[in-house]
C-alpha cells in the first residue's frame, strides 16, 4: 500500500507506510528523549496521527527544519525501523548507496526524492493553498 501526504486533491507519495513509519520512528527515537510527540508535536502527533491545521504548517516546518539538521549527527547504520519493535530492521538491510552519509539524507521516497524535501514542497504548498495537510493512502 503506497503513502504519502494529501490535501485537496494533491498527493506527494512517500512510499511504503513502513517506510513512512520508519521515517518518524527514527526521529522520536533519537530526538524525543520524553517519548513521541513531545518534541515535534506538529509532525508526530497532529501530521501522523490525525490532520496537520494549515494554521499549524509553519511550525511544522520549522520542525522539519530542526530535525533535518540534527540527524546529520547520526550514522544510516542508527535507522530505527521500528519504535515499537527495534530489533526490526530495514528490508534492505545494511546495503544503502554510499550517497547516503547520515540520517538526514537516509530517507528517499519510492521515486527517489528526498523525503524531507518532498515533505517541505508538500506542507509549503497546502499552506499557500489553504488546505489542512494530512497522510493518506492509495
């Protein structure tokens, strides 16, 4: 089943919602000491559990940006695939293009783009057009 972020009728597909998963998995683990949500409240709690307010969208950018910057510090091989289960790993394993240096640039959607930067171009766009931004899938 394909994921990604919706509004309107607009759809920027991620991929695979394990992937999507991993994706904030890795962020709460590694940037959340106080448990999912509690730092990112915008993008854990309001964008995956429910539907990010267009009221929201800035801050959930700015969180986006925040976060981007600090997986740098961590190594592909610290990829949690799983929150609620981190012995699960990652299909491929540990074979991952030598392109991807850090955690920052770990995650690509399944036509190749960065997420964050999909994510970006997604959240911008709801937001100039007024829409609530949330995860849908196909």
């Amino acid at each position: 089943m394909v994921v990604g972020f919706q509004f309107d009728c607009f759809f920027y597909q991620v991929g695979h919602g394990d992937f999507l998963h991993s994706f904030f998995s890795t962020i709460s683990y590694h940037l959340e000491p106080d448990g999912w949500g509690t730092s990112y409240p915008k993008l854990l709690n309001d964008l995956y559990y429910k539907e990010l307010s267009c009221n929201d969208i800035p801050k959930a950018i700015e969180e986006t940006e925040v976060i981007r910057k600090k997986l740098v510090d961590y190594l592909p091989s610290q990829v949690v695939w799983d929150i609620d289960n981190l012995n699960s790993k990652p299909p491929w394993g540990d074979n991952i293009s030598s392109e991807i240096t850090n955690l920052s640039n770990y995650f690509k959607t399944s036509d190749g783009r960065d997420l964050f930067e999909l994510l970006h171009t997604a959240l911008t766009a709801a937001y100039e057009d007024k829409f609530n931004l949330k995860i849908s899938s196909l």
